[in-house]
C-alpha cells in the first residue's frame, strides 16, 4: 500500500448561504477557544484565535479581551474591520467583554491581509511552545509528528515587547511567510490554516512537538549523545503525507467531536458535507 488510509476522506462542510457559514464558523471559533483552555492554553489575558468572516474577508472574529477561553461562546466574539474597529454585528453589544486586544489585532490583522489562503490564525503563551521559543531555534525532525512541520514552520527570533505596533505584526506576518505555523522567540507559537479545525490540529502538534523536543535534548545531553534525526527526503515526504490542510482538518475533527460529546451541543444547520 502506498497511502496511509483506505477508503475516501470526509470533506469540509458546504453551505447554502455566506450568513450560515458566519453562523458556523462562530460556532466553530467559540469551541476552538474553550479547547485551548480546556488544555490549559491560556496565560491570563493572552493569546487569541480569528477566524475570516465568510461575509466579509476582509474582517475576522476573535475573543474578546478579559473572558477566560473556558467561558467564550459565539455570542460572545468580537467582528472586527481592517482598521481595528470592533463592528455592529459582533454579538455584543455592550458590557464588560467589548474589548479587543491590540496585539491579537496588529497580529492577526497582517497575517489575514498578508494570506488570503488564511482562515484561522491562533496564537497562546502555551508552556512548551513558550519554553522552546526562548532557545531561539527551529524544530528538528526527530519524530513523525515533529516532520508535520518539517519546512513548513518558520522562526521570528526578535521580541520587541508586547505587539502593539503596526510594523511588528507586518514582521511576523512576514516571518511567517507562506509556512502554517511560527515559532515567536521569548514569546509563543502561532499557526495559521485554512480551516478552524486544522489550525486546532496543527496548534495542538505544534505545542507537543516542543514538549518532545525539550524531553528529547534533555535526555540526549544527559547521556552525551545527540538526538537522531530522520533524514531530509524522508522527513520531507512524511510532512506531506501528514502535514496536509485536509489531514489537518480531518485530525483537528477529533477535537470538536470530543468536546461535542462533553458539552452535548452541536451545531444546528443545513451544511452539506
């Protein structure tokens, strides 16, 4: 056998009209965010997922300043436009929850601008991403899973203090390049996808990618030996067998349909499959 599954792979939902999509995706986003909490993705007030808005690309929706992503619901995401001007369509109106973080902004706005191809973005202090990012290197190939972003992650290896400035969210957007996912020094992992699921996906890998590595050149240093790599067509050729959109999106499934399962709530529409 030459291919890894048997049998045809499901597809993204389809849907009868761009405000139903908007209804999903909202739906989609508020779950992305209480699975970051539920495994323990949050620092505080940090981190943050957009998601494009299907009716108009050129804004996305993300989690509001100051809610615990445990707590975030679809009501609760904030519509924001290209000047960072939160919109009247946001679920909320008023109240406690109407702010937006500047850096979730000045990030997630250049890389949305920069990356049509771009539907998701996520960005957390996660612990093992936070710890290897202050080693200012990239992953090495050390494990099938770490070849999921074999030459598909890049490195920013600058911190200027928190992104409150334009130029820097344009400098990581550009960091970042065509790749899926970003290693920020001193600071945390980004990723960005086509798809909610996928960014959920590849984010999750991202960060236990890192736990391995830092267990992995802990252990090697130990004994005075350095870790063994997979060789570059091998690792290559496993990050684009696994390292897909689709399998991204059909691995980050697994996630919802857990939380799905926990919460007892689905998503109640007319999308096709």
């Amino acid at each position: 056998m030459s291919k890894p599954f048997s049998g045809k792979l499901p597809a993204p939902p389809v849907f009868e009209t761009k405000l139903e999509e908007r209804e999903y995706v909202k739906f989609r986003l508020a779950q992305a965010l209480r699975i970051f909490g539920n495994r323990g993705f949050d620092e505080g007030v940090a981190g943050h997922i957009t998601v494009r808005d299907p009716v108009d690309p050129h804004c996305f929706w993300v989690n509001p300043l100051g809610l615990h992503f445990k707590l975030i619901q679809p009501s609760d995401l904030l519509l924001v436009d290209g000047k960072g001007e939160i919109l009247e369509e946001s679920g909320q109106k008023d109240g406690p929850f109407r702010l937006l973080n500047n850096a979730a902004f000045m990030i997630h706005s250049a890389i949305h601008a920069a990356r049509p191809d771009v539907m998701c973005a996520a960005h957390s202090h996660s612990l093992y991403g936070k710890a290897f990012s202050a080693l200012g290197l990239m992953l090495d190939p050390i494990s099938q899973d770490a070849c999921v972003f074999y030459n598909d992650h890049a490195l920013y290896s600058q911190f200027n203090g928190i992104v409150i400035e334009e130029h820097e969210g344009k400098a990581i957007a550009e960091a970042l390049g065509p790749k899926k996912a970003a290693i920020l020094q001193n600071h945390g992992l980004l990723v960005a996808t086509s798809t909610i699921e996928s960014t959920v996906q590849y984010y999750i890998a991202l960060e236990r990618a890192c736990q391995v590595q830092l267990l992995a050149d802990t252990a090697a240093a130990s004994l005075g030996r350095k870790t063994v790599q997979v060789n570059p067509e091998q690792a290559a050729e496993t990050g684009r067998v696994l390292g897909s959109q689709l399998a991204g999106w059909f691995g980050g499934r697994m996630e919802f349909m857990i939380l799905e399962r926990e919460e007892g709530v689905t998503f109640q529409g007319t999308a096709a499959v």
